[in-house]
C-alpha cells in the first residue's frame, strides 16, 4: 500500500482509533519502539502515527525518553483501576504468595480474554522463568493449566469460540484437535485441577486450578508451574485446589 493509499484508508479513523492502532502495536516483545517500528506494527502512514504519538505523549500514554516510545505512566495508573486489578488480584495475591513460599516455584493468576488466557500476575521469585509470559501477556487457553481450569467450568460456548478460533501446536505435547482437548477438560472437575505437561513449553509443567466467583461462575485461575521434574499433578494438586478454593471465598466476600 502507498503511504498515498495509506492516508485514505486511515482518514476515517478517528482520535481514539489511532490511538488503538499505536498501543496495540506494543506487546511483551515490542516494548520499546522507534518511530519506523511503531509506524510498520500500527499500519498507519509516518506523519499520522508522529502526530499522534506525540499527542499520547502529552496526555502520558506514552513515553519517549530517548528515541524510542514506550507504554506511559499514565496508562499504569489507569490500568490499576480496572477491577480486574483492583479486586481479583487484590483478593487473590496473598494466596498467591503462600503457594509461591510453598512450591517455590512460579505462580500465575489468569483470566479468559476471548479465546485466550491473559496472566493477571506472576510471581517467579529467585527462579525466573524467561518462556513464560509476563503480566499483562496473553497465552494459549487450549494448552495451558489456566485455561483448561478456566473451560472445565465453562459454557460450551466459551468452549466452542477457543476450539474454533484454532489448536496452534506449541511442543509435541499440545492437543490439536477438539477431541484431545475435551478429552482434558472432562477430566479437570474429578480431581479439582488442571494440568499442563510440557504442552505449552518444552520442559515446563503446570497445574492450575479455578477460582469461582459469588454466583458460582468461574471468573479466573491461579497455577503453579515450573520444571517437569518439580511439578507434579499428585504433588502440587491438591495444595493449588486449595488455594484457589480460598481465593475463591476471598474474592466472594469482596464483591
């Protein structure tokens, strides 16, 4: 496309479409971007994202401290409100830290955005984790523990949209088609968890667990995950059932 054909097509487009276009261009990989960078991932032709790069940076969307924009305060300010923030994390995060003292190991807390899972926090402690996504990152529901502790509960619906929306293979391990993962979810409300072998991420398990809501509806899930070799379903289960049991009783009473 032309920078000419380009401009027409973003001509319509208002204020906050733009603004969209330039924050959905950043991601857990593209933190920081040039403006050649910024303009390529946003679609938009070089004077249009300049001008309104440079109007988020005055309304603190962004920041440019040297030549490269990034993410602004004032997005993290925002973001703190949200109630996704505010009240799930809040309630949830001292269980967190217990299961992260006793598994030593990474804990995440996940919610279903669309067909995927977006990791609400992580706790990694003195064992980072680099493959896993950080806060704020989206993952795969299909192949994880959170989001198979999430669907197990869910309505057929919700199972449906991420078995249609595709089964990318992540390892050899993952399920890719609507059998093997249905085949997963039935099993999860039996014993109280999910797991996750090496399906994700070579070398990393996981085992989750669903955090329900005042009306019983499943609203996130919190997991544990690490080396194969330390994390194990018959291990670690029954403790992450019972985290989640009582971030769920948490949540309930502040709501």
């Amino acid at each position: 496309m032309s920078p000419a054909e380009r401009d027409r097509a973003t001509g319509g487009m208002g204020g906050l479409d733009r603004a969209a276009a330039i924050l959905g261009a950043f991601d857990a990989t593209h933190r920081e971007l040039t403006l050649a960078a910024l303009v390529s991932r946003c679609g938009m032709p070089r004077s249009t994202t300049h001008r309104t790069a440079e109007r988020m940076i005055r309304l603190g969307w962004l920041d440019k401290p040297r030549d490269r924009y990034r993410i602004g305060n004032r997005l993290f300010e925002i973001s703190s409100l949200a109630p996704i923030r505010h009240e799930l994390r809040e309630a949830v995060l001292p269980f967190l830290q217990d299961l992260h003292n006793a598994a030593k190991t990474t804990v995440q807390l996940g919610v279903l955005d669309g067909t995927r899972i977006l990791v609400v926090e992580k706790i990694t402690g003195h064992r980072p984790m680099p493959m896993l996504s950080q806060a704020g990152g989206m993952i795969p529901a299909h192949c994880s523990a959170l989001g198979r502790a999430i669907l197990a509960y869910s309505e057929p619906a919700i199972i449906d949209a991420v078995i249609a929306a595709g089964l990318p293979q992540r390892t050899p391990r993952t399920p890719t088609t609507a059998v093997a993962v249905l085949r997963e979810l039935t099993a999860v409300p039996d014993r109280g968890w999910a797991v996750d072998r090496e399906e994700g991420n070579i070398g990393v398990s996981c085992v989750a667990a669903p955090i329900f809501g005042p009306l019983g509806d499943v609203v996130a899930a919190l997991s544990v995950t690490g080396p194969t070799g330390l994390v194990r379903g018959d291990r670690l289960g029954p403790a992450v059932r019972m985290a989640a049991a009582a971030a769920s009783r948490a949540y309930s009473t502040r709501r």
